[in-house]
C-alpha cells in the first residue's frame, strides 16, 4: 500500500524523523495503547512529544503509516 508523502515524505535535510522512524514510533505507540479509545490525533500528538518537533507537515504521513500498522495486526 504506498504511502502518501503529504507535505514532506522524506527527509530533505529539515532534522525531522524518516518515514521508518516514523514507522517504528507509531508501532510503539500503538503497542501500548488502547485500540478502543485510541485517536490518530493523540498518536500524533505523542509523535511530535517524542520527536520534540511539530509534525503537522507529515499529517498524511502519519496517518498513514496509523492505518497500515492498524491493518495488518
């Protein structure tokens, strides 16, 4: 399934997270989560704490990579 690079899908020098760090936060947040209660807005909101950076830029991205880690459990 690709991936929508929204606003910046790779890392162009700007200091912030690679799709596949992107990738390996959302499965840890995820894992230790509730799957019922759980919004992608909090999980991005968790991001971008991690991170230390606003992740607006990567939304689609992020939501993305939410669904195929959703998907395929």
């Amino acid at each position: 399934m690709p991936m929508p690079v929204g606003g910046g899908g790779f890392d162009v020098g700007g200091g912030g997270p690679s799709d596949a760090e992107l990738e390996g936060a959302v499965q840890d947040v995820l894992r230790n989560a509730d799957l019922n209660t759980v919004t992608k807005r909090e999980v991005r909101r968790t991001l971008e704490e991690r991170f230390g950076m606003d992740l607006m830029s990567r939304k689609a991205t992020i939501n993305a990579v939410i669904d195929m880690v959703l998907l395929s459990q």
